[in-house]
C-alpha cells in the first residue's frame, strides 16, 4: 500500500515535507500554548492565505508567477510583525491585534481571489491541504525553513522558555523581550507558511496546538512536553496524509482527527493513570 | 563609611500626576536583613521596581553597589522573589529543576547552551532550599510554601548578593511561614546574603530583621525592631497616617 509513497515523486515530497512540518508546528507549538497565544497562529495562517490569493491574482492578471509559498510567506511575516506591533500599541488588550488580523486577512483573501476569479478547486486545496501540491521546489524551501528554525529554537531555547514562564522575571534578569518575542512570531508565520499546503488554512493551528495539549497531559517537565508534542505531531502528520490519500479526503482532514484521536488517547490515561495509583494506594 | 548594596538619593515617583513616593532617602548596609512594612498602597513595590531598573525615578538617583543603576548591567547580583510568585500559572508544565534554572538564563547570556557546572549550580540551589528530592517533579504538584521556596531556589542560582521579596508569604500557612523565615535566616546568616523583604506580618519579621523601614509615600520610621515593636499604637497610626522623622541609626 505505501508503496504509492515510493514511487510518485509528488507523494514522496508530500509525505517527507509532511515529516518537518509535524517537526517545527508541535515545536513552535510548545511555546504558543503555553503562552495561550493558540490564536495568533489562527490569524497569521489567514494572513498568510491573502498572501497566496495575492499570488493567485498577480498571476491572472499580469502573468508574473510567484509561487504560492512565497507570497504566503511574505504576508505571513509581515503579519506576524504587525501584531506584535498591535500588541505593543494595545498594551492592555493585547488580544485584540487577533480579530484585526485575522479578519484583514479574511477580508484581503476574499478581495485577491475574487479579482483572480479564483473560487475553485485550487482555493479547496488551500482551505484544507493536499496531498499532491508539494513540488520539488517547495520541498526544498520548507527543509530550508526547517532547519532554520529548529536552529533558531536550540539557540534561544533558555530565553524563549525563560520568557515564557515568567516575562516579567525574564525583563528584570536582562533578557530582551522584545526582540526575542519578534523572533519568536515570525519564526511562527514562517512554519505557517511552510505548513499551509498540507493541512490547509484552517487547520494549521490545529497541529500546532492539538499535540501540545496532549502532551501536557502526561509530561512532568517542559522539555519532555515539547518532545512528546513532537512525537504525536509526527504521528498525526504521517498516519493523516497516508489514510487521506487512499480514502481521498484532504489531508488537512485526517491529521487533525489523528491528533483529536491522540489528545482523547491522553486524556483517558491520565485519568486510567490516576485510578491505578488511587487502587495502589488504598491497597 | 558605611558600605551598603543599594542606596536611594531623594528619589520621587509618580504614575502620571500621582506622587507615590516622594523624597526617599535610604540605604540597604550590606549584611542587613531589612524589613519593609507599611500601609498597602504605600508604594512598597514601586519602590523595589525603582531598585531594580523596572522603573525611572522622576527625581534623584539609586546606586547598586556603589555605581550608578543605569551603569550596573550585570544584574545577577540582585535576586528577586515576587508577589506574583504565588499567583503564577499552576498548570505551567515545569519541573522544579526546570523554573530554578531560568534565573541561570541572562547570565550564561545568548547563543550558549547550559553547562555541567551550570546544572550543578541548579542543583545545589535547590538542595539550599531543602527541596532536593523534588528537583525532578512538576512545580504545579508542590504546595504553595514549597513552591515559594523554588522561587528562592530560582533567586539563589545567580550567588546574589542581595535578595528582594515582595510579600513571599501571602496565602502560605503559618507552619509554612514559620520554615520560611527559618530559611531566610539561615541564608542571611550563613550565607551572608542581604535581604530586603516587604511583608505584612510584621510579628514574625521583627524576630528576624536587624533593620525595619516603614514607607506611606515617604519613609516614616528607619530602625531597629525593638525600636519598632516598642511603638506605641498611637505611635504606629501616627506613622501610616502622617511623617514623622526617620530615625537615625549607626552600625
Ligand atoms: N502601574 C501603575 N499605574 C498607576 N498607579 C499605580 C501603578 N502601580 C501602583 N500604582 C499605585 O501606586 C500606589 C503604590 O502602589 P504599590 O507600590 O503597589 O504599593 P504597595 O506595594 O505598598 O502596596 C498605589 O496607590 C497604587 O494604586
Ligand atoms: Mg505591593
């Protein structure tokens, strides 16, 4: 049955760009659970869709070709730069930079593919992923990517946990908040980007976030979390993109439900876990 | 002269047009165990946020060990335990090992990665604050007071010089409370760390402190705890209600 995977070159792509994304979402995840940012990334993934419906247009219309990945990317970023912006200019309400976002995003997206005339099978495949739409080239830039970041989070992993557990302990010891947190989310819209052609728009957040929490269930200590999210986030990208293809369904999908499947999993444990030590212990 | 780890020169401060403080004059000696009391609202934590550069001061000038705030960047030296400790996010997946070595974060400093003796430091901060066999658990599992005691641990990690608290024992039962300030004890005494430590239950401090200050704005009383304690209750109205003067000790 896999054999599929071996033979076609655009499966094998898929599936092995598949592998970094079910890396890098969990990793990144880590971080934007635990600071409950869980919606930023749904912003910035809408952000990064006007960036490929911009694509879309400027190819209709003028005939430049810019690949999808690349102008997703771009808005993603300057997106991801924005809200910090916003979040800086709302001190008190930081979350509102996420509706302002989210819904320019939405607004920008509807306005470039309605201009590229565009509501087709194409937009399908971006709202919920594919498994035929990772080329050798986007392959390529997403293994870039990957190793960019998984370089970037090895590096700053002390600050950005320090930061996270406690910012304000974190500014007082002398490290830059500021910096590191720009960092921090433009490393985020960059692995949206990356992530967006397998489990879609709509769901990317979801791979993000669904592993993380299933890992905090059972995990003691935060790193141990970070590699199991890493874990289930491989499991869910791999059993969801092999079980869309053969039952045809967008593997933005089956990813997910592989990951709800895993986080249900956990929560039973847990609470199996309990009862067993509650037995143990009355004897 | 007398050498003292932080010193305030008529330091002002006021949220926009409100004055907090005003005029304050005051000296940490090194080797001190300082207690800070005074009506909430008093500006006790304003004041700790102007010792530790969270703040500016409108007016005069705050020396950490001898120099000038603004010149002193390596701000190891000073530990601080926050109100916040007790009110931080229980469900944080972090070990105990895990919080006491971010206060390692700034100074091992960017692009460097965590060391053996880094982790043996952590290791002993934490066996410092008797909390050993719980290096490798969950912070959120711990009890309010052992959890406390970590955020020493996280203070500790650094040798500072100097220890803030900002009313550490809030919501701590007294049995805790009691070991608490065995504990702080031991660190001033055998570890000749200087403490300043904002709190209200100002019974068991005066047991403890070689020096009390109490701040409403200004400072209202500066001295020693037999001093204090031997105010009178007209004498402490007095005190958090309007100035009287600072009373002048020597070492
Ligand atoms: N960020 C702030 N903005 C405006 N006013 C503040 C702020 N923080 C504290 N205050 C005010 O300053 C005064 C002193 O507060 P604070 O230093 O926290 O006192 P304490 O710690 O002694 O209870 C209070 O009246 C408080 O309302
Ligand atoms: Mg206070």
């Amino acid at each position: 049955m896999l054999v599929d995977f071996f033979t076609y070159d655009f499966l094998r792509y898929t599936f092995f760009t598949g592998m970094l994304i079910g890396i890098i979402a969990p990793l990144l995840g880590t971080f934007i659970v635990v600071r409950r940012l869980s919606l930023i990334a749904d912003a910035l993934s809408h952000v990064t869709l006007a960036g490929i419906a911009f694509g879309l247009m400027m190819e209709k219309l003028f005939l430049i070709p810019i690949p999808a990945l690349y102008s997703g990317m771009a808005f993603s970023v300057f997106g991801s730069v924005l809200i910090e912006k916003l979040r800086s200019v709302y001190n008190a309400y930081q979350e509102i930079a996420i509706p302002i976002i989210l819904s320019g995003g939405v607004g920008l997206s509807v306005i470039f593919i309605a201009v590229a005339d565009g509501f087709n099978t194409d937009l399908f495949n971006y709202l919920f992923g594919s498994v035929s739409a990772v080329s050798q080239n986007d392959f390529f830039m997403i293994l870039t990517i990957s190793i960019f970041v998984i370089l970037v989070v090895a590096f700053f992993y002390k600050e950005l946990f320090t930061l996270s557990f406690d910012e304000e302990h974190a500014t007082i010891s002398g490290i830059h908040a500021k910096s590191i947190h720009l960092l921090f989310i433009v490393l985020t819209a960059l692995v949206i980007a990356a992530s967006i052609r397998i489990v879609g728009v709509l769901l990317v957040s979801a791979l993000m976030t669904l592993p993380v929490a299933a890992a905090m269930r059972l995990a003691k200590g935060f790193k141990q979390m970070m590699y199991l999210s890493i874990l289930f986030g491989e499991i869910s990208v791999i059993v969801g993109i092999i079980s869309g293809y053969y039952l045809n369904i967008p593997p933005g999908g089956t990813i997910v439900m592989v990951s709800i499947f895993i986080l249900l999993l956990s929560i039973g444990m847990k609470k199996f876990n309990f009862r067993l030590k509650k037995v143990r212990e009355t004897g | 002269m007398m050498e003292s780890v932080v010193s305030l020169k008529n330091v002002s401060y006021s949220y926009e047009k409100k004055p907090v403080l005003t005029s304050i004059d005051f000296e940490i000696p090194r080797g001190s165990f300082m207690g800070l009391v005074g009506p909430n609202g008093g500006g006790k934590t304003t004041l700790i946020k102007l010792m530790l550069g969270l703040l500016k001061p409108d007016e005069g000038s705050i020396e950490l060990f001898g120099r000038p705030l603004e010149y002193v960047k390596d701000r190891s030296k000073i530990g601080f335990v926050s109100q916040k400790a007790n009110t931080f996010n229980k469900g944080f997946p972090a070990t105990v090992f895990e919080v006491v070595s971010t206060g390692l974060t700034a100074k091992i400093g960017y692009f460097k990665f965590m060391n053996k003796q880094h982790k043996a430091k952590i290791l002993k901060a934490i066996e410092q604050v008797g909390m050993s066999e719980y290096a490798h658990q969950n912070i959120g599992n711990l009890s309010g007071g052992q959890q406390q005691r970590i955020f020493i641990a996280r203070a500790l990690v650094n040798d500072p010089e100097l220890i803030i608290l900002d009313e550490p024992t809030v919501g701590v039962d007294y049995e805790n409370v009691k070991r608490f300030y065995e504990l702080l004890h031991r660190l001033h005494d055998k570890n000749n760390i200087t403490l300043l430590l904002v709190t209200h239950d100002t019974g068991t401090m005066t047991e403890h402190a070689t020096d009390i200050v109490c701040l409403n704005k200004t400072l209202h009383f500066h001295g020693k705890p037999n001093e204090y304690t031997s105010l009178s209750e007209k004498d402490l109205s007095r005190i958090y209600g309007h100035p009287v003067n600072i009373v002048v000790h020597n070492h």
